[in-house]
C-alpha cells in the first residue's frame, strides 16, 4: 500500500482547486478520478457549461447538431486544459480509476482494467459530486428513450417530441432550450406551484414567458409510468383524478441530484452519512472522521460549482491561512437560473421577508421601461428590489431581466460589503447598461 499526504476522491472544482493550491506549496497530491471523459469534474464536462453553450447557441438559432457538436469541441478544449493544469505538475498524479475506502484512511481504486492499488491517505478530501435521482415509477429505468441531462445535451437528432419531468434547474433551462431549437415541449412537475419559492408576480411572469415562448406544463400530476412503444415513448400520468398519456420521442428525467456516496464504501468508514446520502460535515467541512473533508455537492446542501469552489476556500484557509473562515460565513449566495431572460435572485424576496416577519420598503421596476432593455429587444422580465424599513441595507434583490446573472453579483457585493440602498441609486453607471437600472428602481 503506497502512502500520499494528499488524497482528493474526483476532480470536481473544489477538488482541483485544492490540487492546484497544494501543488503550488509543493505538497504530494494524488486526484483519482473515475472517467478520463470527467478531468476538470461536473461543470465543465456535462453541466453549467455544456448547457449554458447550448443555451446560448439556442438563441442565436444554430442547428442543434451543430451546436451540440460546438459544445463538444469546447468541452474537449476545456477537459484537456483541466488535465494538464493538474498532470502537468511534478507532485500531482492524476490517477484514473474508481475510489472506494476499506476503512477510514485507506482507499482502494480500481482502474479501467481491473487493476486495484490501495493508498493510505495522510489527510483525505471527498469530492465526488452528486448524480441524477431516478425515482421509482415503473418503466422509468428501463426505457429506452429516457434521457438525464447528460444525455440530453449528446444527442445527435432533436427530439421532435421531448416530455421533461421536473421543472426546477434543469428543467426550466432545457425546457426554453429544447422549444427554442424547435422540439415540442411538455414539463410535468409534481407540484402545483410553479418555483414555489419565488415571488407569485415573478413566478407568474416566468411561467407566462416561458408558455408564450412554447413550453407546456402541466403542474400538480403523478407520473405513474412510462413505456416505450416501437418508436417513441408514453408517459402516463394523473392529474387531478384524470389519467393522461403523453406520446414523445425522449423524456427528460430532471428530478434532483443527490450526493454521490453510494458506492464510495463509507460503511467501511466512520464516515457519518445523512438520511439523503450526503456527507456529514462541520463548519469546516471535517467529515465525522479526522483528517477527511468533504466538498461540493457529495456534502448535500446548494449544488453550485461556487458553493464548491468556496468549500475549498474553506479548506485553504485551515490548512494554510487564518483558520477562522466557516461554512456559516457564507450569508449572501446568489443564483441565476439561465432561462431567457435569466431569473437571478440574491438574498430575501417578499414572500421569505414576510414568512420571517422582516419589514421592508420594496423598489420594483419592469424592465420595459429600461432603454437598454429596448437596444436588446428584450423588454419581459421585472426588477425587485428589498431594502429594510428602519434603515438602508439592502434586503434582497430579484431580477428577472436579460443580463440579471451580471447584475446579480452587483447586487451580492453591495449586500456583503454592507452597503447602504443609496449607494447603488446614486452611482455613476456606464450607459446604456442594465444595471444604471438601479439608478431608477431605487429611486
Ligand atoms: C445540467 C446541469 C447544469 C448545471 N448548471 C449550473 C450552473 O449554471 N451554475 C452552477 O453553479 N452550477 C450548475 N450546476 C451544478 C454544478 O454542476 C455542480 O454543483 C458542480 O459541478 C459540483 O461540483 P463538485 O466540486 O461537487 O464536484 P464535480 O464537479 O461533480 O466532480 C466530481 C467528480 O468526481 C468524480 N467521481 C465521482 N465518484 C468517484 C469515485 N468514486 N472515484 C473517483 N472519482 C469519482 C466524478 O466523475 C466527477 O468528475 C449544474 C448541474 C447540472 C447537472
Ligand atoms: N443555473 C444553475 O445554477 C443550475 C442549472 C442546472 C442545475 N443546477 C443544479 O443542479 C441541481 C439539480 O437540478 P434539477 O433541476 O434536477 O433539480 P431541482 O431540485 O432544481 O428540481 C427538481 C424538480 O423535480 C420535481 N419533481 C420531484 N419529484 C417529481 C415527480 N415525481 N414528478 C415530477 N416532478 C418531480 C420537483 O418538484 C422540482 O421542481 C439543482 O439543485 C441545482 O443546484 C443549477
């Protein structure tokens, strides 16, 4: 058994930002990783980045082929860059295999050909990700034609059909994606409200839009199965006492991502697991075992590629900086869901200042009145903007507006830096923009 000071399970983002930071101190790194098609880990291989090329190629009106096929040769460029980033630093290896613990420090990885090499980890770093849930209606697994997002964004031929179960993150964004390439889109979402934790008048706008721009849903309906059919599919599902089936070419499975713990041999740990698989962690990120963190989305909570990228912030300043920076510190996380326009969203809405009982003074704004919304073409959307009632911090801010995931971070910062409402109404913004908006909506 070979021993490694440092052993980090998948090449996600906080994990091969760790990799790099420990190389650069010239420390001993090992990163297994389990496929060669996934150096550089989830976001850049089959998920923000893919998908936001795609997205954005949707818009311009590229063939999806063509896109599909442009994606690739990005991802090909961004997947070898990662490698070598990593490989090409003399005390990093980049082992390519499947990671699994026999017991809390040591880890067994089993390469491409069976081969198994056990390593006894000085200190250990989990970040393996999550995966797609596939949830139990009949059919579901065994059909064909159901497609993850994965997938979704490889294939060859656009579904003239496509059903997209879920209408949260992946389901809204491939929902305007695939209508705007020209399939026939349905989404089924368990629930009847439509982003339930969004504003009703946003979350009314966003379902008008995304109708008008040809996506059908059909909410509040139980999926009971699914079942191929010579050369397309059925998904049969019930709504409000009423059976429908629903024919297409592909189905869209887009019901959540879980942690992917499942196979990593943690019952040979001491490694501590929650009711949904996610590593159990403290505001360090320590697993339940000394000498073992765990990062990104394999820790359960917000599955971002920056929630991920600050774990390793966390990390670095433990193993190297003050030791004081938490979990806990992380007040004011935004996020953007890419739909056209983008929905953005950072701290308190109206519906979370009342639940908690927080007075506020709202500032709103529809984006038809902003010139550049004009320059653009792209008048939908509306701005929301939170301040308290008994002094100038800005609450909250959401932006359904073209451009809102730049403007967003804007808003993020000011809310960090504890800046006052005025601030941001009195600033001198270049013109025309999106965000000399904000000299308006403050007002
Ligand atoms: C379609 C889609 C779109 C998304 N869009 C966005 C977006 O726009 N913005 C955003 O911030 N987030 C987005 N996300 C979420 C984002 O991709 C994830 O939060 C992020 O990639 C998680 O990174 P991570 O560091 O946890 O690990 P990952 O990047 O998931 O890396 C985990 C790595 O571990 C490897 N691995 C797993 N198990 C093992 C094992 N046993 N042994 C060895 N290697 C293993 C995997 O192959 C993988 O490469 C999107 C997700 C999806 C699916
Ligand atoms: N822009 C971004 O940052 C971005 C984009 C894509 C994905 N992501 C990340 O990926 C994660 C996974 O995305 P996702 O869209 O798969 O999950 P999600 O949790 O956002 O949405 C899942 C949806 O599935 C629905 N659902 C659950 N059970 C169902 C059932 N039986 N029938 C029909 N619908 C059902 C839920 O009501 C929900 O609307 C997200 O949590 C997000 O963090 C982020």
């Amino acid at each position: 058994m070979e021993k490694v000071k440092n052993l980090i399970i998948g090449f996600g983002k906080g994990g091969k930002t760790l990799a790099k930071t420990l190389a650069a101190k010239g420390e001993e790194v090992v990163v297994v990783e389990r496929s060669d098609q996934m150096y550089g880990g989830t976001c850049i291989n089959i998920a923000c980045l893919p998908s936001k090329r795609l997205i954005i190629e949707s818009t311009k009106g590229t063939e999806f082929s063509h896109a599909v096929a442009g994606k690739n040769e990005m991802t090909a460029f961004l997947r070898d860059k990662n490698y070598h980033m990593l490989a090409d630093e003399d005390s990093v290896t980049v082992l390519d295999g499947e990671a699994r613990f026999v017991s809390d420090h040591v880890v067994e990885v089993t390469k491409a050909d069976g081969q198994k090499v056990q390593f006894e980890g000085e200190r250990i770093f989990i970040n393996t990700g999550a995966e797609p849930v596939v949830l139990p209606i009949k059919g579901l697994k065994e059909s064909k034609n159901v497609l993850d997002s994965t997938k979704a964004m490889d294939e060859t031929k656009l579904p003239k059909e496509l059903v997209i179960l879920g209408a949260g993150y992946i389901g809204l964004e491939f929902a305007g994606m695939f209508a705007r390439y020209g399939s026939k889109v349905t989404v089924l979402d368990l629930h009847t409200d439509f982003i339930p934790r969004e504003d009703t008048d946003v979350s009314e706008l966003v379902f008008k839009d995304m109708t008008k721009a040809g996506v059908n849903f059909e909410l509040g309906v139980n999926v009971k199965e699914v079942k191929d059919v010579s050369d397309h599919v059925e998904v049969v599902y019930e709504k409000e006492g009423v059976e429908v089936t629903l024919k297409a070419d592909k189905i869209l499975a887009a019901t959540g991502r879980k942690p992917r713990t499942a196979k990593l041999g943690l019952e040979n740990t001491a490694i501590k697991v929650d009711e949904r698989g996610a590593i159990v962690v403290d505001d360090q990120l320590h697993t339940t075992v000394p000498n073992v963190w765990a990062l990104g989305d394999v820790k359960g909570g917000l599955q971002f590629t920056y929630i991920s990228l600050d774990d390793f912030r966390i990390i670095k300043d433990e193993l190297f900086g003050t030791g004081k920076r938490r979990v806990s510190d992380r007040v004011v996380v935004p996020y953007s869901v890419f739909i056209e326009p983008p929905l953005s969203k950072v701290g308190l809405n109206e519906k979370e200042a009342k639940a908690k009982g927080i007075e506020y003074r709202l500032f709103k704004l529809p984006v038809a009145a902003i010139p550049k919304a004009r320059v653009l073409q792209e008048t939908q959307g509306i701005f929301k903007i939170l301040v308290a009632k008994d002094s100038d911090a800005i609450l909250g801010a959401t932006i359904y507006a073209a451009e809102s995931h730049e403007l967003i971070n804007l808003l993020a910062l000011a809310m960090k830096a504890e800046l006052p409402y005025t601030l941001l109404r009195d600033q001198i913004y270049t013109h025309p923009t999106m965000s000399e908006a904000l000299n308006d909506v403050l007002k």
